[in-house]
C-alpha cells in the first residue's frame, strides 16, 4: 500500500513522498527537485538509504523486471502435503494405495506448475550509478515508477535550452543526448533543430539500423521459457524458470558483447525435485499394493522375504529408473552471454545467436555513416574502434571523414567550439553531450 504525505519530518522539504509496505518490506521515496531519497527497509533488518540525484537515473528502457514465488505459500504447500499425505496413507488402506498416490503425485505436479505461474512477488529495479531503486510489485507500483521518471526528466528537461555560448554543433549534440535519455520529444527536438537549421528538414540522430520487421522467438523447456522479443536498436530478453522466478532486461545492440558460444552451462530444471517426489510416491503406492494384496502369513514361511522382494523389486527398479531419466530429461544446456542472457540449447539456438549478430552487426553499421554533430577527433575515434572490429575497412576511413567535413561545412556546423569558462561556485553543471557510444 502507497502513502502520499506532505507532513513535517526529515524529508519535510520534498516535493512528495510515497511509500510501500509489502511482504518484502517498506519502502519510501520522498521527490526533490534535485535529487530522489530513497529508502528501504527489509523484514530481516536489512536498511538502506540512498541519495540518488536525478541525472544519474536511467530511463525507463533500462528497467529489470523481477518475480519469484512466494516464500509463504511454499511453506502453506509443504503442511498441506504433509496433512493430505498422512490422510491418504490412512485412505489407502480401503483405496488402491497405487492409484490413490498416483493420483496425488499428478495432482502436487499440476499445483506446482499452476502455482509457479499465479502467485509470484514482484518488482523492478532501476540500475543507477548510487546503488538500485527498487520499486515493489503492490498496487502502487505503475504510479511510483511513473513519478521517479517524471521527475528524472524535469530535471534534464532543464538544460534543453540553447547555449549561445556554445556552438550549433554543441547544442545540438546535447539535444541529442537528451532525446535519446526519453527527456524531450522528437517534436522538441525538431522545434530547437529548426530554431537553429531552419533549412534542414530531417532531424539530425542516430538512424534506427535497417534490421527488418520486428521478430520474437520463444524457446521452451517443459516450464521454463526463454523469450527473445528484438527490435530496431535493441531487444528484450524474458527468463521464467520452472518454479516462477522471472527476470526482464533489455539490452541496446550497441552495448552487446560480440556473442560467441565460449560459456556453455548446464543446470538441471527446476521441476527436478516435485518430479523425483511424484515418483517416488507413485513407487511408494506400488510398494503398498503389493503388500496390501499378499496374504498376512507371507513371512511366515521360510522364503516369504524373497516373496516380498520379489513382488516389489520390480516397481522399486522402475521408480529407480524413472528417477534416473528425469534427470536426464530435465537437464538444461544453454550458451551464456554477458547481462545474464541464456540460449536454449535446442533447434532454435543457433537461430536466435545468429539474428543476436546480425541486428548487433547492423546498429554498428549505422555509426560509420557520416555524423555532422561529431568532431573530427570524435569520427576519427569511433571509425577507428569500428575498424577494430572488422565493421570498416582502413581505406574507408578517410573517405567517411571527408564526407563528414564536407556534411559539417554544408549544415554550417563546422565552426570552432569556444572555450567552456570554468563553472563558478554554487553553480550546477550541466550535462555536456554525450560521447560517441561505446563499442563493446
């Protein structure tokens, strides 16, 4: 449940602040101008307070979304297996024990996948440099996500003013820098854009790679998916283990490694576990039958244990068995890249690895075009880790950066950058364009 409040206390001077308290723990965010106070509190004393200011938040594309079950109905299943399975053993004394815990291994499968899907904790986390905000699944959630970002974005909204101290270049490349953060529109940029270049018509950023329709690939293994949602310049990866634990990230094309299939893992499923139960209460019933139907004075002859072991070792040897090719069956292999990102290793692997290369290929593709809000120095750098990479060739190099200087003194943006003036006591500095991004 979120509070809102205004009240005199230590965060007296915020601008709002708005409060969880949930299973996991209570949180608090109180919204200043400059800056985000957060705090959270934990069930097992856990406490952390953090000053965050508003130009180190990240936009809402790098949002992780997390669940996993919830601890308290693991503990309620647990009681209610032992309940339920001290009945059945009293039950099945007048029911066939076989069928009677066959049944019941079927019916603790189908709750433990139904379960794994209904009732999850949830929350989100945005990464910043001053530690994480976490923001917990309640009800509140949409509306505190919604204010941490508007007020992310009024504080960068700020400098979206035109310096005529700086050069066109400058100022447009700061503008840049701030539509990509999701702090203005395209509409205000294009508004400043003319402002300054009334005769250019098309807007002056990075053009989205030519990759194609946008493209989803989901991968399954028995409750566990792997989903692979790409578009234009970046994708989203999606990870639901067996029991319910699910991760969302999202990852721009630019800031992936180059994916190779060095790290290979393999871990057994999830469901392992309810699984080797099932059978070995299905191999208990039949233990049970067995005994049930042979006469009470069995072992009272000379032989009557070999008659005992006789009649069960066949079902003990099956439940064995069984045991040993669920291991088999449910054991995962996938290849691991960086941000935690995993691939399935089936017949849609290599598919998925291949289309991760080529969208990845193409958005550094789209960097060696001529950029006019770079300078020389700054084109020169990017081709030059570009070539590093096999994306350019050495003998292109030169001809890109003539075509960009011939690009900058059409625009008009070739002039020279004036001297910055030292920043005076008191005074906040404002977010200077953003380098050219970084190749991995």
């Amino acid at each position: 449940m979120a509070q809102e409040s205004n009240s005199a206390d230590k965060a007296a001077t915020a601008d709002a602040v708005l409060r969880q308290q949930t299973q996991e723990g209570a949180t608090s965010f109180a919204f200043h101008p400059d800056r985000l106070d957060y705090t959270f509190a934990g069930r097992q004393g856990t406490r952390v307070e953090r000053h965050i200011a508003w130009n180190v938040v990240p936009p809402l594309a790098q949002l992780r979304r997390n669940a996993r079950p919830d601890g308290r109905l693991n503990r309620a299943t647990r009681w209610i297996v032992l309940t339920v399975f001290a009945y059945l053993i009293w039950f099945s004394m007048r029911v066939s024990p076989l069928v009677v815990l066959t049944a019941y291994a079927l019916l603790f499968w189908g709750l433990t996948v139904l379960f794994s899907r209904r009732f999850r904790i949830t929350n989100s986390v945005l990464p910043t440099t001053q530690g994480n905000i976490v923001i917990l699944g309640d009800a509140a959630h949409d509306a505190i996500l919604s204010r941490v970002l508007e007020g992310r974005r009024s504080f960068l909204r700020r400098f979206a003013v035109i310096d005529r101290e700086r050069s066109l270049r400058w100022n447009l490349q700061r503008l840049r820098w701030l539509f990509e953060q999701d702090a203005i529109t395209r509409d205000e940029f294009m508004r400043a854009q003319q402002a300054m270049l009334p005769a250019v018509r098309e807007p002056l950023l990075h053009p989205a790679p030519d990759v194609g329709a946008d493209l989803r690939i989901d991968q399954h293994f028995f409750n566990t998916l792997f989903a692979f949602d790409f578009k234009a310049d970046h994708f989203v990866f999606r990870r639901r283990t067996a029991r319910g634990a699910e991760r969302t990230v999202t990852v721009k094309y630019l800031d992936l490694k180059e994916p190779t299939t060095a790290v290979r893992v393999g871990t057994p499923s999830q469901l392992l576990r309810s699984v080797v139960f099932g059978l070995v209460l299905i191999g208990f019933g039949y233990v049970l039958e067995m005994l049930k139907r042979m006469p009470n004075t069995v072992l009272a002859g000379p032989d009557g244990l070999q008659q005992v072991l006789m009649a069960v070792g066949p079902g003990i040897a099956a439940t064995a068995l069984a045991i040993v090719a669920a291991r088999r069956m449910l054991h995962m292999a996938y290849t691991k890249l960086p941000s935690d990102i995993r691939i399935l290793r089936d017949r849609r692997h290599d598919a998925i690895l291949a289309e991760l290369k080529r969208r990845r290929i193409a958005a550094l593709e789209v960097m060696a075009e001529p950029d006019p809000l770079l300078s020389p120095e700054e084109q020169a750098n990017l081709l030059a880790a570009l070539r590093q990479r096999g994306i350019v060739d050495e003998q292109q190099i030169p001809d890109i950066l003539a075509r960009a200087a011939a690009l900058q003194a059409h625009l008009g943006l070739a002039e020279p950058e004036p001297r910055q003036d030292a920043v005076l006591p008191g005074e906040i500095q404002p977010p200077q364009p953003s380098p050219p991004p970084t190749i991995h």
